[in-house]
C-alpha cells in the first residue's frame, strides 16, 4: 500500500491491550520507531497480517520470523509479543481485534466463519498463514475496503463496515479451508473446466493455446472450440481477464504498475496498457488514483 493511501487510513498506535468496540476494531500502523511492547495476551481474538519491517513475532514462548503477507490467528488468552528490529524500512501491519461474542454470534449465522479459529484451537502452534502474493494483495484490499469506509462519512456506513467486515472474514477462513481441502478438477469434468482450473493457478506463468493443448493432450482447435462453445471467450481473452485481474488488485493495494504487469505474464507494457484500458475503461494510473481518491 503506497504512502498517500497509508497516511489517510493509517491509525495512531495505541498500548491499550482491551477493545472499546463490543464487536471488533481495526487498525493500520505504518511505524518508523515502533514502541515496544511487553508480552500480554488478550480475551479476544487477534488477527495480524503483517505487510513489512523486519519483525518476528514471539507466540506462547516460541517465535516466528515473518513474511509479507503472513497471517496470524491468536486466540483469547495466547500470550504473544512482536521483535521488531531496527531497519531503514517502516514496520506495517494491519490489526483486527475481534470480540468472542461477536465471533459466535458470526458462527450461530454460518459454521464457515469458525473454519480458521477452530483449525487454530484443534491444531495447538499452528497461528501463522502465509500467502501467495495474489493471497495477500486480495486480503489486503478486502481490509482497506473496511478502513476506507471507517474513514467515511457515506450514507450507511456503519452497516457497510459490519458487512465488510464479516465478507473480509468469511474469505479468510475460505482461503485457508480450499487450501487444506484442496482437490483436483475430477479427470471425468469437461474440459473446459479443467483448463480453466489449470488456468486459474497458473496464469502468471507463459501460457498459450498450443501449450495448454500440449498439457491436456488434444488438438490446439479442439480445446479452442470447448472453450469458446461453454464460456463465449477464446482461451486467450481468459488468460487475458486472469492476469488483469490480478494486476488490478496489486495496483490498488500499492504495488508500484511499472512492476506488476511483468509479474503476472505480461512481457510488454503496450500490450498490458491497451489491455487493462480497454477492460476497465481507464488507464492503470487513472484507476489508482481513482481508487486512493479521498472522500
């Protein structure tokens, strides 16, 4: 997230180890000299997502070197301390505090809201999640979306923060339940279903209509007959709206456009500007600055 969206939505931090909110609160800290923190545990839930520094995180005596875009669940009651070393660059991380009741009252709703807190409970040391780059940037703008409506005055606010706060959970806990519950497309599923599959985990990588027919073992015209058939789109055009979305969602999260395009499998800016404009109707510049917009 780049320094004009963090000054806007970034929180003063606070020592205060106990939530005024009966539900949950958020905030964003973008430190250059973190204050130090002693070990303490809280009766509430806390979710870390950690976007930079150089910190490991020390959970019930035991510590863990962090990433950007790791994950840690602490249940009420886990004793937990950030290290931060001293470094040139600033320590980041967003910090969701989320009350028991309010968690059950999710859970009375639908069961998927418990998925990542009962996997915690049930699996004792296993609070850190790391996430693939596409993971991270799609949970980061899920958590901006929240701290962009905190920051409002818009009709309904109050209801939207509920709302995006209980869909940025519930898309928690389906990332991490689809990754311990992942299964292949059956080998008796249409074809096109397959290649989309194949697609969906592999569209930053070199892909071509002649590579995909060479992987799924038939002709180049079949496979762009099936395709064109069951989804009005050419192999290409899905391959296409694969890597644009991804761009999309690493563009408004900050990542700097001169870097993002290359990344998910596009090899010349040309080509990825007249793509993403002709898909969202503005350049990739014009739809940052759109999006960081103040109200």
């Amino acid at each position: 997230m780049a320094e004009k969206t963090s000054q806007k939505l970034r929180s003063e931090f606070t020592s205060r180890q106990y939530m005024l909110s009966r539900d949950f609160e958020l905030f964003y800290y973008n430190d250059s000299t973190p204050a130090d923190t002693k070990v303490h545990a809280h009766d509430y839930y806390e979710l870390y997502f950690y976007l930079e520094g150089d910190v490991t995180f020390q959970i019930e005596k035991k510590d863990f070197p962090l990433n950007p875009g790791d994950l840690l669940i602490l249940p009420p009651g886990t004793s937990h301390k950030a290290k931060v070393k001293k470094s040139s660059r600033p320590y980041r991380r967003f910090v969701f505090w989320l009350s028991t009741e309010y968690l059950n009252h999710l859970i009375e709703n639908d069961a998927s809201y418990g998925y990542i807190f009962n996997y915690v409970k049930e699996h004792p040391g296993s609070y850190l999640f790391q996430n693939s780059e596409i993971e991270a940037n799609a949970i980061s703008r899920g958590i901006l979306s929240i701290l962009e409506e905190i920051h409002s005055h818009r009709l309904g606010r109050e209801e939207m923060i509920k709302t995006l706060s209980a869909t940025e959970l519930l898309s928690l806990n389906r990332v991490i339940y689809e990754r311990h519950h992942h299964r292949k497309t059956p080998e008796d599923s249409p074809l096109y279903i397959r290649v989309m599959d194949y697609i969906d985990r592999h569209f930053e990588e070199n892909l071509t209509l002649e590579s995909l027919a060479e992987e799924f073992y038939v002709s180049k015209y079949h496979l762009a007959h099936a395709f064109k058939e069951h989804l009005a789109l050419s192999v290409h055009q899905y391959i296409l709206k694969k890597r644009l979305e991804a761009c999309k969602n690493a563009i408004l999260t900050g990542d700097k456009i001169s870097t993002v395009y290359t990344r998910y499998g596009f090899t010349d800016y040309t080509a990825f500007f007249r793509a993403f404009k002709k898909e969202y109707g503005m350049s990739p510049k014009e739809y940052r600055e759109i999006a960081w917009r103040p109200e």
